[in-house]
C-alpha cells in the first residue's frame, strides 16, 4: 500500500479507536452515543464540515425554489464583495479580551469562503487566504481567555477545511500548525472550560473538535485525544436546556451557546456520522420554539438576563426549524432578511445551509411556558398581526451566570409598541474597564449595584429599597392556559415576608398583575415598577400611557398607592449607561398594620 495511503489508514482506525473510547466515557446520566454510521475507513474528504458536498450542489436548487433563500445569498455574496477593501485584522485586545478580532475573523473568513464556493470568483479566494494567514500569524489566540482561542480556531476550522483543495499545500501546513499550536493542542486531553455549566463549555468544546476534525488525517493522536476529551464533557453544558428548552442565560447567550452546540452536532455528522446523541439531549429541541417564541410582535426579544431587545438572524434556529421539520419557526427571520437585518451575523452563510424545507409546516401554538432555572410564560394574540397582544413573565432569579435581578420582571406589547420594556444588558468592557466586579455573584457584589443589573431598574417589586436576594429563586406556575402564579418570596432578604406572588392574567387583550404579600414588617414600603419609552399622565389611581399615537390605560385597585413617574433616561452613577428616553411608572405603598399588601394593575387599550 503507498505511504499516503497508509498514513490514512492508521487515521482513520485511530478515529475509530476515539469513537469507540469516547462511548464508553459518557458522564453519568447522560444518553449513550450511538456508534458512528461511518467507520474510521471512509472518513470524508475535505470539505467534510458541517456541510457535504451534495449540501453544496444543492444550493442552487433550493436557492431557486425559495425567494427569501435567494435574497439571503444575494445579500451575503453583495456583502462579501463590499468587505474585500477592508484591510486584515490585527492582534488588538480590548481590556483582557481578544474575542471582537476572533469573531470579526469568523464574519470575513466563512463570509468569502461561502463566496468562492458559489461563484468561483478568486479575489474571494485570495481575500479568504490573506486573513487566515494573517491570523495564523499571530503570536497566539489569547489563552488567557480562552473562548477567544476556541472561536478562532472554529473559524480557521472551517475556512481549512472549505478551501483545503484550493490552497497550496505549503499554506495548508502554516494554516494546520496555527490551528494545532495556537488551537487545539491546548485541550488535548481536555480543558477546564470543557467541564463548564454555561455557553462557555459549549463554545470551547465545539471550537476544539471543528480544529481536531480540520487537521484529523495529519494529526491523528491529538484529535483522537481531543475528540475522547471533548464527548466526555460534551453533556455537561447541555443540562441548561433542561427540561423545556429555556435558555437560562437569556435569548441572546441562547445564540451563543447554541450556535456553536449545532456547530459541533452538524460537524460531527458531517464529519463521522454521529453526533454522540447530543441533538436528543432534553430540552435542546424545544429550545427552538422557547427563542422563536421570545420574539415579539415587533419584532424585539423578551430580553431578560444580559440579553438585548434586538433580535439576531441565529442560525441555530435554522438548523434546529429544520430537524423539528417546523419551518414556522423561522418567520420572523424571513422578515428580518426582507429588511436587509442581521446581515453581520458571523455564522449567516450557515443560514444558507440551514435553511429548513417549507414541506410539512405547521402552526406555532399561541403560548409557551416551561421550567428551568429561569422559568417564564409568554402569550400572544396572534403570530402575523403586528399590533397583536405579547405578554411575557418571567421567574428564576439572580443565581445564575449572565442572571439578572429580574425574578417577576414582565415585557408587555399592543398595537405594535413595546410599553412595558427590560433595559437589557451593559457592554461588560464600559464596567469592567471601571473595575467593577462584574462576575461576582455574591449579595454584596458591585454587580448589583449596576443600575441595569440589579432588581431597581426591572419590571418587579422591590421591598424597603433593598436589592433582591441574590441566591433566592422563584417559581412559576401555569394556572390554566391563561394564567401564571409566581411565588416570589425567596428573592426577597430574609425576613422581609413571608409569602410573596405575582399572578399574571390574560382575558383577551386585556392583562392583569395581581401581587399580593403576608407577613411584610408593618409600614415597610413596597414598590411596583415599569419601565418604558412612553409618555406618562397620572390620573389618580391609573396611569394613562402615549406612544405613536397609541395609548395604554394601566388601572391600579386594592392596595391605594402612589404613582410617580421617575426619569431613568441618564444614568443613575457614572458607571451605568444612559437609558434614552425611558422612564419608569412607579407605584407604592406600605404594608398595612397586619403585614398584608394586596395590588392589581390592569393593563388595558381603553
């Protein structure tokens, strides 16, 4: 046999070997692995990940038969034309982090990869070699924050391995030993991050195996080491999606993490024929109709949790529409695609692969509720009317990574405004450049005194201006199919009440919160808020809400409060951002002698 081929040979039955040891390493509890349906043998030909080359000869057809399909492609390719000026990247960190270069990486390498591939036309070609050579020159990937190094290696990964026959084979070798030696040698025989419970093990793990299945014929050890390494962690990250598929981190770290979850389920499958039965982990799934369903009518996400209002292409949602074989899942993608939106997501050509068939299409319900460390509800009128009713709630807590003090916190959307809004996340560089403690998650932390972090700035209550208990969690709980209960006594500091909760009523188009507490300290003042980019008018007990000449009747009874409108647009301290043109409607009132509180508000056109 020639030496080539017998250096193949031994690669392949190396990763056979990796296969077979990996399914006897599933941690506990986790589903076993089937064997690979290729063997080691036939292990593909470059290109081999994510997409095959009946994928690729494929697109045309599917291209034609699809007009937003079409109009993605056309835009990408129009986009991938207008970056050729730009001038490569440098090894420029911003505070301890290299991850805006990795990713901008990822944008431009996959962006003109997918270019060359649909059109043949060199200067994307060439485009495409220039960065990756110029990454690979780098001194290294950053180590010292490692998602920077697992990104970049996913994007060089994948521009390897689709290019891998259209590139010298001299510039093959500086591209494999920048993935080997700056990549996936570091996690060999594991990483600490591979054994994380968030969007970090997932991000890390999947980066490495894309490196390890890029160089696999040439580096056969190290990628049956890595590969071993990585499916016995694999499991760990994924038990965030238990057991209903919400994304404890918020829809925005659910494209994250996510992203690169089916980045390695797709990789495997293309690659070996498996994907170790990661796609059946509960909740994955499910967590397709838990991001489709947090997007609103206008088009905004339910953002709580370090999470933004605008909404991403996230091609994870395209991947898992297609498995689910539920195409509805992806409309309000469609329409940003109409718009020209989420053009700079990083991942977009996978979009293209992605895209789930219209056979088989059925409605999305109405409603979604589930369990998990972040419980929630959402309701909607209706999926195609624009001034539809959307209600969402939410429980959980502050006890969890990216978590913020929002446990009762609620978005509420009518004829198209968005009255009841989350200020969202901080950019972690404006605090952390001001050395806030931004990870600690201790009660006492300086995180919670970031305006938008902590339990002041959220749709919630708050008890004598104190924070929330930063370990205390609620819970939710359907009440029929229109109804939520919320038990919101463990947020709140020991001994400030006994019980606490929220219900959450929806009759039509027409919403209902209901709070009632026992066993407060008599006189304690108890404050409900509502942030939001409306006008505000006071009229003794209700408030009377303006926006694009649309209105909202809010209509407090029971408990007699006090309604204020307070001013939120500039920032609190000179840590915080400014929040621009938003205020917040704010009602209080002490407990009553008997430690009792009892407040409804109704949410109302008229």
């Amino acid at each position: 046999m020639p030496a080539h081929r017998l250096k193949r040979h031994a690669t392949r039955l190396l990763l056979g070997a990796c296969a077979l040891l990996a399914a006897c390493a599933l941690p506990a509890g986790a589903p076993e692995a089937p064997l690979p349906a290729k063997t080691s043998a036939n292990l593909p030909d470059h290109p081999r990940l994510i997409a095959t080359p009946a994928d690729w000869n494929a697109l045309a057809d599917r291209r034609a038969a699809d007009p937003d399909l079409d109009r993605l492609i056309t835009l990408l390719l129009e986009r991938a034309r207008g970056d050729l000026k730009r001038e490569p990247l440098e090894r420029k960190l911003e505070g301890r982090r290299l991850l805006s270069v990795s990713r901008e990486f990822i944008r431009r390498t996959l962006l003109w990869s997918f270019a060359w591939r649909l059109t043949h036309e060199h200067v994307f070609l060439e485009r495409a070699r220039r960065e990756m050579l110029t990454v690979a020159a780098f001194p290294d990937w950053n180590l010292s924050h490692y998602l920077d190094v697992a990104e970049m290696t996913a994007g060089l990964a994948l521009g390897y391995d689709w290019l891998y026959h259209d590139l010298p084979a001299q510039e093959r070798a500086i591209l494999r030993r920048a993935l080997v030696d700056k990549g996936i040698a570091q996690a060999r025989h594991g990483h600490k991050t591979f054994s994380m419970t968030n969007n970090w093990g997932q991000v890390c793990i999947a980066g490495m195996v894309l490196g390890a299945l890029a160089v696999e014929e040439d580096e056969p050890e190290l990628a049956r080491d890595l590969l071993a390494a990585a499916h016995k962690n694999a499991f760990i990250a994924l038990d965030a999606y238990q057991p209903d598929g919400i994304y404890p981190e918020g829809p925005s770290y659910w494209t994250y993490g996510s992203s690169y979850e089916t980045l390695l389920i797709a990789a495997l499958r293309s690659s070996l024929g498996t994907d170790w039965g990661l796609l059946e982990a509960p909740g994955l799934k499910r967590s397709a109709e838990f991001f489709a369903q947090a997007i609103s009518p206008s088009g905004r996400q339910f953002n709580f949790a370090d999470s933004g209002e605008g909404q991403e292409l996230a091609p994870p949602l395209f991947y898992l529409a297609r498995e689910l074989q539920q195409p509805a899942l992806i409309d309000a993608k469609r329409q940003m695609i109409r718009n020209k939106q989420g053009l700079s997501e990083r991942y977009a050509p996978l979009i293209a692969l992605w895209w789930p068939k219209p056979e088989n299409a059925r409605p999305v319900a109405l409603s979604f509720a589930g369990q998990g460390p972040q419980p929630l509800a959402i309701w909607r009128s209706a999926w195609s009317d624009p001034n539809a009713l959307y209600f969402a709630i939410k429980g959980g807590g502050a006890h969890h990574n990216h978590a913020h003090m929002d446990a009762g916190s609620f978005i509420l959307e009518l004829d198209g405004i968005r009255w009841a809004k989350d200020l969202g996340m901080q950019d972690y560089y404006s605090l952390e450049s001001r050395g806030i403690d931004l990870w600690n998650m201790q009660q006492a932390s300086p995180r919670w005194q970031v305006f938008r972090i902590g339990s002041d700035a959220h749709n919630t209550l708050t008890l004598g201006g104190s924070l929330h208990n930063a370990r205390g969690m609620a819970t939710l709980q359907l009440q029929g199919s229109h109804e939520a209960l919320l038990d919101l006594s463990p947020v709140f500091l020991p001994g400030q009440v006994s019980q606490a909760t929220r219900r959450a009523r929806i009759e039509g188009q027409r919403v209902t919160l209901s709070d009632t507490f026992s066993g407060a300290t008599p006189g304690l003042q108890i404050r409900w808020a509502m942030s939001t980019e409306a006008a505000i008018r006071l009229d003794g007990q209700e408030a009377i809400l303006s926006q694009a000449g649309k209105t909202l009747h809010i209509r407090f009874s029971g408990q007699p409060v006090t309604l204020a409108v307070r001013d939120i647009a500039q920032p609190p301290s000179a840590v915080d951002a400014a929040n621009p043109n938003v205020r917040q409607l704010i009602a209080t009132a002490p407990a009553a002698s008997d430690g009792s509180w009892q407040l409804s508000a109704r949410f109302s056109r008229d």
